[in-house]
C-alpha cells in the first residue's frame, strides 16, 4: 500500500515538474519573438493620446482642441447609423450629417452593430477618413469585418482579448498569446491586470496602453500611451 502511495506521489511530481517546464520553455520561446512596429499616423505622430466624448470635453479645460480624439458611440436603425449615448440607448443624430456639420481629421468609434457596416465604412472613407480612425468593439465579429474592409484603421481589445490576455498571463504563457489588437483600454477595476510583465509584452510588440479615467493625471506612468475620457 505504502509503495503505490509513494509511485502515485512521484508520479505527480513527475508530471508537476515536467509541466513548469514546459511553461517555462513556452514562455521561453514566446520572449524570443521579434517585432516591427505599425506604420501608421495615429501611432507615429502622437506621443499621448486623449480620446474624449463631446460631453467630456468640456470638463477638460487643459487640453487644446488638436490634442482631441473625438469619440463618438454609434447603433443602428433601419440600416442607417446614429450617434448614440454611451447605454446605446438614446439617437442623438444621424451620423452622416454629424460628419458633413463636423470635418474630421481622426475619430474614435464605439460601434454597437454588426448592421450595414459597409455603409459606416464608406461614409467614414468619403470623409477621407481612410486611416485616423480608433475602433471600440464589444463584439470580435463586429471588428473582424471591419478589418476586412477597413485594415488601416486602428483597433481596440474587446472584452473576450482581455480575458484571454489575463488567463494566458496568469500561466506565464503571455508571451505566446494572440495580441490582434492596436491598443488596449484598462479602466480602473482592470488595473491589476496590468503587472510588469504583461506590461513588458504589450510594448515589445508596440500595443498602445490607454488608460481610462475622468480627469487628466498629473503625470503619466511611463507605460500610459493616453487617456480615454468618459
């Protein structure tokens, strides 16, 4: 009795150990991995960035107009897409006019529907908007089709990428998860997500860190790439 208890031990031992070793030649090889950063405007020109509903800029006195990435939530009607509020509940206005009455030059998008988005595609590209444009996304179907149509725009990790990211990182396989996102938003009840060696992961593969708040801190932490304002 006493020597099947002592093989079943060494056994779990065994397999214990060969397991931390493969995590640890995992995460090994995840880390020798190399990467080029993306050559694209919004990622090359701006050193913060500062995302803002129209509501929220105007509690932000300190920053200049240019600073701005207007951000801007949208659902559907009938095929046709509206400014919405932040619950998707109210329609504010029809987006195409909101573009003619407003000449961009970038724009954050918080899409709400997987309806017609062909036509917000060509509604933002008739506006020249072929590439300043920021995409938020509960949904991963909702951004895999607009990556298809619209690959140069930028895109955010939804809900389920972060999770993943979380569950990878916490195994110490981070290294080896998928990071098909642009940037990342960390609202304050996600912080601890953030440690220093998933923070080390996202800039060596140069995924922007945007830090959700309702004010302008006093001074970033070195990893912050921007602030989304609610």
């Amino acid at each position: 009795m006493k020597d099947a208890v002592f093989r079943l031990l060494a056994i779990s031992i065994s397999v214990l150990m060969v397991t931390i070793l493969i995590i640890f030649g995992l995460n090994w090889l995840g880390s020798q991995q190399k990467f080029a950063p993306l050559d694209h405007p919004l990622l090359n020109n701006d050193p913060h960035y500062f995302i803002a509903t129209q509501e929220s800029i105007s509690n932000q006195k300190s920053l200049k107009y240019e600073q701005i990435i207007p951000l801007v939530y949208l659902t559907t009607d009938r095929d046709s897409w509206y400014i919405t509020d932040h619950n998707f509940k109210e329609k504010k206005q029809d987006f195409d006019s909101y573009l003619q009455q407003n000449p961009l030059s970038k724009v954050a998008l918080f899409v709400n529907s997987r309806i017609n988005l062909g036509a917000l595609v060509k509604s933002l590209f008739d506006s020249n908007l072929q590439e300043n444009v920021l995409i938020f996304a509960n949904e991963q179907k909702i951004i895999i089709e607009l990556k298809k149509m619209a690959p140069r725009w930028l895109y955010s990790a939804n809900p389920s990428q972060k999770m993943r990211l979380k569950v990878m990182d916490s195994f110490w396989i981070g290294s080896l998860s998928q990071y098909d996102f642009d940037f990342i938003v960390i609202n304050p009840q996600e912080k601890e997500v953030l440690n220093n060696r998933l923070v080390n992961e996202l800039q060596k593969r140069f995924k922007k860190i945007i830090y959700q708040t309702e004010n302008i801190p006093k001074e970033f932490p070195s990893y912050i790439d921007g602030v989304l304002f609610l």
